[in-house]
C-alpha cells in the first residue's frame, strides 16, 4: 500500500519543479504538432493530445523519480519515442471509450425508452425533467466512459513509469509492458479521483486564465492599433482592476491544483514502479535460492569429484 504522508510531499515537490516545463513544453509541443500537422494535412490532430499528455507525464514522473533519489539525464529521445507509443494507446482508448458509451446509450434508450432517464433522446423535451432526464443519460454514460479510461490509465501507470525511468540516460531499460496492472487497486482511487476532480478546476481555470489572457492580449493589441493611427480612446478589461484581480488569482489557484492533481498520479506511479521493482528483485532472489544446491548436495558432490581422481 502506497505510503500517503510520502505521496503527499512528493507530490508537492513534483508540482513545484513541473509548473516552469509543463508551460515550455506546451509551446515547444504547440509549435512541434504545427509542424507535423501541415506535412500530415493535420491527421496527426487526431493524436496530437495524448501524446503531448503522455510526454508531460514522463517529464512529470521523471522528476517524481529524481526527488525519491534516481539522477540521470532525460533522453528526450527515448521520451519522445514512449509518449507516441502510450500517447497514441491511451488515445485510441479515450475515443472506444466514448464511442463505446455513446453505443450503449443509443441502446438503452431504443431498449428501455419507459425508463425515466432512458427516454427516447429524438423527442423534443416537453418540460424541464424531460431535458434533466436527458442530460442524466448522457451525463452517465460519459462517466462510464471516462471511468473506463481510468481503469486502463491505471494499468497502464506502471508501465509508463518504468517507460520514464527508462529514458533517463544509463538507466535501466524496462520492457514496454512490465508491470502491467500492478499495484492497481492502490492506484484505481487516485487516479479516478483525480481525473474527475481535474475536470472542474480545469474548467474554472481555462476560462479565467487562458480566456483571460486571450482577453488581455485582444486588448493590448487594440490600444496599440488605436496609438499607431493616434486616437486617444484606450480599452480598458474590468478583471484587471483592483477590485476585481482576486478572480485571476482564483484561475491562478485552479490551474495549480490541476497540475498538483496529475502530480499526485506520477508521484503515485513512481511509488508503484519502486514497489514493483523491489518485488521482482525478492522474487528472483527467492528462486536463485530455491534452485540453489543444498550444502549436503554440495558436500557429496565435492567427495565424488575426490574419489574420482583418487
């Protein structure tokens, strides 16, 4: 069982250390996906989140890694090569999900359409607890999804931990798979409950501080447009003003507790790869035992070698 005093402070340091590279690497991987999308005719959109969440989440257990005492260079390489192969997994496995749930829903309603929630989804809702029993049907369909995406994210975490520790340069190389679903049940509640609590501060804080500063920037440009063709009438943005820069620092707040929320899922996963490690070290330890000749063997064996040269 996962340590949660030890998860809590390394998750902490994680959030610390990652909040300068998470934002390099959204503007180096911004550019990168620009790039490939216009060689591509912009299929590789179509993949171009999971593995930018994927590298994010190597570089982000790496440092996990780092401050429970690994040092090692990153290979971005190697880091690169891994977001694509579990980036483009975990992809593919977001839009089952949700294709999946969307089948299943279709289904329901054509199956059970006297069921209150499961009410045929083509009729126009005719007061407001028919349109409630709508969004109910979606709504719980699309947990079941995204529930589903968290049960392989889980299965997935070790794997992609060992995935980060192998990209450090002279570290040891783990196979793609190793450690499948291990430590699953530890790790199924935080990482469950940190998807679905991620989904609100995310929210709260795309729309204050990205929408806020798209604003912002809209609005610079505009004065500076207005003071090259010399009008004197400037734009002013009222969430700037004194009495209103606590919704900003809100969004600021928001938007660290989404990246302390997926620093508890590599702190957690980092733990996990320990764990796990040091169990297959016990368990060849034991079997180089088991196997081992017992010293009444090796006596007789050594007295029978004797006997022979005599």
């Amino acid at each position: 069982m996962l340590f949660i005093p030890r998860l809590l402070a390394l998750s902490i340091g994680v959030t610390l250390r990652m909040i300068v590279p998470l934002f390099v690497i959204l503007f180096a991987s911004g550019f990168f996906w620009l790039v490939v999308g216009i060689f591509t005719l912009g299929l590789s959109s179509h993949i171009s989140i999971g593995v930018t969440m994927v590298f994010i989440s190597l570089y982000g257990t790496r440092i996990a890694l780092e401050l429970s005492g690994e040092r090692s260079f990153p290979d971005i390489k190697m880091m690169i090569y891994y977001a694509f192969f579990y980036g483009t997994i975990l992809q593919v496995t977001l839009f089952v999900t949700l294709f999946g749930s969307a089948v299943l829903s279709a289904f329901m309603v054509e199956t059970f359409p006297q069921i209150a929630i499961f009410r045929d989804a083509s009729a126009t809702p005719q007061n407001p607890s028919e349109l409630a029993s709508d969004l109910n049907t979606f709504s719980i369909f699309v947990l079941l999804a995204v529930f589903s995406y968290a049960v392989v994210h889980t299965a997935l975490a070790v794997p992609m931990a060992g995935a980060a520790q192998s990209t450090g340069h002279r570290s040891q190389t783990n196979r793609l798979f190793s450690g499948f679903g291990s430590s699953f049940l530890a790790l199924l509640p935080i990482i469950v409950l940190s998807i679905f609590v991620q989904v609100f501060f995310k929210i709260y804080a795309f729309i204050i501080v990205f929408f806020g500063l798209l604003l912002l920037k809209l609005t610079i440009a505009m004065n500076l447009i207005a003071a090259f063709f010399g009008s004197d009438e400037r734009l002013t943005w009222e969430l700037f003003e004194t009495q209103d820069i606590s919704i900003f620092l809100k969004g600021l707040l928001a938007l660290f507790v989404v990246v302390w929320l997926q620093s508890l899922i590599w702190s957690a996963s980092a733990l996990a790869l320990k764990k796990h490690q040091k169990k297959a070290t016990r368990l060849k330890a034991e079997t180089r035992q088991q196997n081992a000749p017992a010293p009444a063997d090796l006596r007789a064996l050594r007295k029978s070698r004797q006997n022979h040269t005599v």
